[in-house]
C-alpha cells in the first residue's frame, strides 16, 4: 500500500471508529506494519497541523482517536445540544485527584484521605465518566474500587497516568509558609 493511501486509510478508519484505536486494531485490518501505521498517524497529525485544521489526532494512552480543538468547544456544544462543559465542585476535583494517583481506590481510603463523606462527588464524577468502578477489593465486605476513565485523560489532556504533576513530598509541603499545600498551589505551580 502507497503512503499517500495507507494515510487516507488511517484517517478513514479513525474517523468511522468514532473511539480510540489502536495501532495494533489498524495493523491488523490494514496488513501493513505497526511502524508504517504510526508514521502515517504522524504525518496525518502534522498535515492536519500545518493545514491548520479544527480537528486533530489525540494519543489516549497506547490508541489513536480523531477530535476537534478545544478551542471550537463551546460552538460544537451549541450546534449538539447546549450541554454546558462540566463543572466540578471543589470536592469533586479532590476525590477526582485521589483516583486519579490512588487507582483501584475505595470510597472508604477517600473518605480518610479528606475526611469527610464523598458519596456525593463521586456520584457525579461517575455520571460523567470521569471514574468508573474497577471491581470489588478482596477484602471483608468486598468494597467497590474505583478509577479513572479514558474521559478523564481526555477531559484534562493527558495521554496517560503518568503525565500526572508530581505530588509535593511531605519534605515540601511542611516546607510552605503556612504548612499546608493546597491544589490551587499545585496548579499555579505547573
């Protein structure tokens, strides 16, 4: 297969999927090497870079899925269904950063990290897909484990885990003026 049409193939298979897709998935149904499917993935991402398009290709941990800008987001809302972005309260980013770095964590360890209930919060980051239920602990009583989704990877840029900001040590949050470390601190911070 020509690159021009191994190129035009990866994006029509992209963009019918509707998902993330693998390299693997397009490999296999293309019949063409894992390597020369990820340079056409990447010679489709600058063509649409350099041809200054509203779409782009967003890794999602090892797949590939075509998106629009975030920048044309709330013209897309408007034309779908006037569905404001998402908010998340104060409490919800606090359970949501503690699945986030505490995967295959219960509502119970949350609840001692912040010290309050979180029934509430993590309802809501559910029902937006953010975290999703990963199976229950073997452990008495067999709680419900929770994680993070693709979505939220999507949500707030990440390509996966591990693009996570480094948490403060204990060393330097007892080293801040008033001892405590705070997540608008962390966030001004990277």
């Amino acid at each position: 297969m020509e690159r021009d049409e191994l190129m035009q193939a990866v994006e029509a298979m992209i963009f019918a999927s509707g998902r993330p897709v693998s390299t693997e998935t397009l490999s296999e149904i293309l019949d063409v090497d894992t390597n020369e499917v990820e340079s056409a993935i990447e010679a489709l991402r600058q063509m649409l870079i350099e041809r200054k398009s509203g779409i782009q290709i967003i890794k999602v941990n090892d797949t590939y899925q075509l998106a629009t800008l975030e920048k044309f987001y709330s013209y897309i809302c408007k034309l779908l269904d006037n569905r404001p972005k998402p908010t998340l309260s104060q409490a919800a980013l606090e359970v949501l950063s503690i699945v986030a770095y505490n995967q295959n964590t219960t509502r119970a360890e949350i609840e001692k990290i912040r010290g309050v209930s979180s029934d509430s919060a993590l309802n809501k980051l559910l029902e937006y897909s953010l975290v999703e239920e990963a199976g229950k602990m073997n452990a008495p009583g067999r709680p419900m484990m929770y994680r993070t989704t693709e979505e939220f990877l999507k949500m707030f840029g990440y390509t996966s885990l591990k693009d996570l900001p480094e948490l403060p040590t204990i060393k330097e949050a007892l080293d801040e003026e008033d001892g405590q470390i705070t997540i608008e601190k962390n966030v001004e911070e990277n």
